[in-house]
C-alpha cells in the first residue's frame, strides 16, 4: 500500500490502464489500483464486460476517472479517425467518440481526449500499430478540412454536456512522416485560432510522441511551448527518440525547460511498467517533483 503525505498540488497526477498489461476485469483493476494509493486512473484502451458494469464499477471507485480515446476498447482493427476521407469511418469513429463523451460526463470527468487523425486511412498494421499510405498531393488540406469539420461537432455535443475536448499530438517517426495531422506546434497553433478562448477545446500534449516527432523533423524541443496556454493535460512516457516506445517515464527528463514550463491540469503516467510497485514509485517521484516546483 502506498502510503504518503498529501500535498497541495494543483495538478493531479494519473496512470493511464495502459501501464499494466493485466487479464483483470475493469472492476478488480480499480479496486487493486485503488488499495495501491493510485485514485486517479485514465481509462484507454481496457476492455469492459459490459455498460453497466463499467458504471457500477465506476460509482465505487474512490478517486477521479478520464476516458482517453479508445475505451472501452473492441477489435483491434477498428479505425479511429475523424479525418478519413471515408465518410462512414468519420461517422463511426464521431459516434463512438459521442458515447465516451456521454460517459465522461456521467462519470464526472472534465475531459476527454483523443488521437489527432490521419490524412489517409490505415492500410495494414506492423508491430508499431498502424500502417499508412503516401497522400496524394493537396490531401492534407483536404484531410485538415475534414478533422476540423468534426472536432467543431463534437466540441459542440461536449459542450452541452460540460465536457471539454484535448487534442493529442501524433507520433512521427520516419516511416509515418508526413502522413498525419496535428504532430508539430505550428499545426496546433492553427488549429486552435479555429476556436474561441471560450471554446472547450485544448491539447492533451504527449511528451513521448514529441520527443520523437522533434527528432524526425529537426525541430527544436522547446518549441512546442508556442502552444503552451493551450496543454490542459500531458501524457509522459520515455522512449529513445526514433520510435514511440512507452517505456517508463523518467523523472530526469524533467531537466527539460520545456516540462518545467508547462502548466497543466493534469499529468498521466502512460509507459509500460513491470510491476504495481513501479507505477507506484512513478506516481511518487511525479508528487515529490511538483510539490518541489510548486513551493520555489
């Protein structure tokens, strides 16, 4: 059990399901995680037995729950993609972000998150997820007009129900560069003049998939803080700078101005730990680190 002095921090700090490969039903795997100290818990891509059950687990849950892009999760071969130039995959992946925002409101989180999109869609899969083809010429305007159409509908349908919209930054490695949409800083900060300050839509900035899409096109690692007012939750896992590896966050990577610079309302933990006892110990060097800025 991990026990520890609570500190007034302003941002809370989750692991995401996806830290811990387990065969444990959603309900046994909040309950462990909670008698663990672990309260806040980000839901993505963890299968579910059924609605109600998904509810009834979550009215018990002592502590805060997100809903992070695919959960509860189904067939691995679903595509997620609000940028598709195939109307009936913007449809299916817009109802099925509709549910999750439903269920974010019913389990009263304050946001949702999900994935930028892809400029065209996926046509295979390789051990790091999906395979992309080339775009033709002038499809990423087309597949921008696209993502932007969508996300104003959702923003829209969250905003009814309290919910506000984060973006995710996509990873770009050098097999996937130039196939995505909303991976550099430039990009975001035209997608959010698209909306209004009082408009509920920010970015979830993922600070693995950035310190491999940097590398991939020389950029600067710093220069996501163009977009800094916007990061409203980050998602930190460590990698080796080529490919998205999700492995456990490292607390030296804070040395970096630009972590120490962000702000945002939330952190999650979202690389693949070995052991319960390592979340724990991530969870606790995360506190230490902002119970340390908090208070200089």
């Amino acid at each position: 059990i991990m026990y520890r002095t609570m500190r007034k921090v302003k941002t809370k700090i989750f692991a995401s399901t996806q830290t811990l490969v387990s065969s444990d039903i959603l309900s046994q795997r909040l309950e462990k995680w909670s008698d663990a100290g672990i309260h806040n818990i980000e839901l993505s891509n963890y299968k579910i037995e059924d609605e109600s059950e998904f509810f009834s687990a979550a009215s018990r849950h002592y502590g805060k729950l997100l809903i992070h892009h695919f959960f509860p999760s189904g067939d691995a071969d679903v595509v997620l993609n609000l940028a598709s130039p195939d109307s009936k995959v913007r449809q299916n992946t817009n109802h099925f972000f509709q549910r999750s925002i439903e269920w974010s409101a019913k389990i009263g989180a304050p946001f949702f998150s999900f994935h930028a999109g892809y400029i065209t869609d996926p046509v295979g899969r390789d051990n790091n997820g999906f395979i992309l083809a080339n775009p033709l010429k002038n499809e990423y305007e087309k597949a921008w007009e696209r993502y932007t159409t969508e996300v104003k509908s959702l923003a829209k349908y969250a905003a009814a129900r309290g919910i506000k919209l984060l973006i995710e930054n996509n990873v770009v490695t050098m097999a996937n560069k130039d196939k995505l949409l909303l991976s550099k800083p430039n990009e975001f900060e035209r997608f959010i003049k698209q909306f209004s300050k009082t408009d509920n839509v920010g970015i979830l900035f993922d600070w693995g998939h950035w310190h491999v899409t940097a590398q991939t096109y020389g950029l600067d690692i710093d220069s996501f803080l163009l977009v800094a007012d916007s990061i409203c939750g980050v998602h930190l896992h460590s990698n080796n700078g080529l490919d998205d590896q999700h492995l456990p966050f490292m607390v030296d990577d804070f040395k970096s101005s630009m972590l120490r610079k962000i702000s945002p309302k939330y952190i999650t933990l979202e690389g693949r730990y070995s052991t319960l006892s390592d979340v724990q110990q991530n969870m606790l060097e995360m506190e230490e680190y902002l119970n340390e800025r908090t208070n200089t």
